[in-house]
C-alpha cells in the first residue's frame, strides 16, 4: 500500500489531512488522521516527559547524595581510580558513616590507626593524606568539636 503525503504552510492541517490518499483508491477519513495523529502526539509527549523526569533524579542522584559528594571531592582532588578505592576501603575499615567524612578526618589516615588489611598500603594511604591535608600532624576537626 503506497501513501501519498502532501506539505503546505498555507494548508490547514485538516485540508493536509485529506490529501493523504491509499494507492487502493479509497479515502481516508480526516477524522482517523487526526485521531492518529493526536494519539502519537500524546505518545511522543509521555515518553519525552518520562525521560525529563529520569534524566533529572539521576542527576539528583548522583549530586546530592553522599557518594555523589565523595565522587565530586574526589574529582576536585584529582583523584584516580586506585586513590578513590583505597579512601572508600580506608573509610570503611573505619567504620565510616558517610564516605566523604573521611576528607575531614585525618587521624583516620593515621598508621597506629590502620586495620591490618591496609598496613601493607601505608605509603600510599600516608601520600594520600599529605595531597588532601598538605600537612602531617593536625588534630582532627571532628575531635576538636566533641
């Protein structure tokens, strides 16, 4: 089936309507078109709506959450891969609410106060804590609040 479609700014869309014609040689109803046309309107306007609204909570997600605010630190340290493990894995062998937190806290870098698990990384974790404190020795902002 072959169908002709016709195109004019000066046409009204109901007049557009009547001059799509089958290649069987009947007519097709204005009405119909316009029912089609309106239903995939109606279709192409829920999936464009559906996909605004996920594009914006993933971006929520991913900004306002407590690992989206470790991931952004971590971006704005410059942090690769391997740091950004050994942080997670150093927070967690802490017992770290929040993986952020471990920006704040610097005893946690601290070597007594390693777990066994991560005695054998103490260089790096040492070279970590120097890159996001600039210094070695400082008291703890959270001990000093308590």
């Amino acid at each position: 089936m072959t169908v002709l479609f016709a195109h004019s700014s000066d046409m009204p869309l109901g007049a557009a309507a009547d001059l799509i014609v089958a290649s069987s040689g009947n007519q097709t109803d204005s009405g119909t078109v316009l029912a089609v046309l309106l239903a995939l309107a109606v279709a192409i306007g829920i999936v464009v709506g559906v996909l605004v609204l996920m594009t914006r909570a993933a971006h929520r997600r991913r900004t306002n959450s407590h690992p989206g605010l470790f991931s952004g630190l971590c971006q704005h340290h410059k942090l690769d891969r391997s740091r950004r493990n050994l942080l997670k894995a150093l927070g967690q062998a802490h017992r770290v609410r929040y993986p952020a937190r471990v920006f704040l806290d610097p005893t946690l870098f601290d070597p007594k106060r390693l777990p066994p698990a991560l005695r054998s990384r103490q260089d790096e974790i040492l070279a970590l804590r120097q890159q996001l404190f600039l210094v070695e020795d400082t008291p703890s902002p959270l001990q000093s609040s308590s």
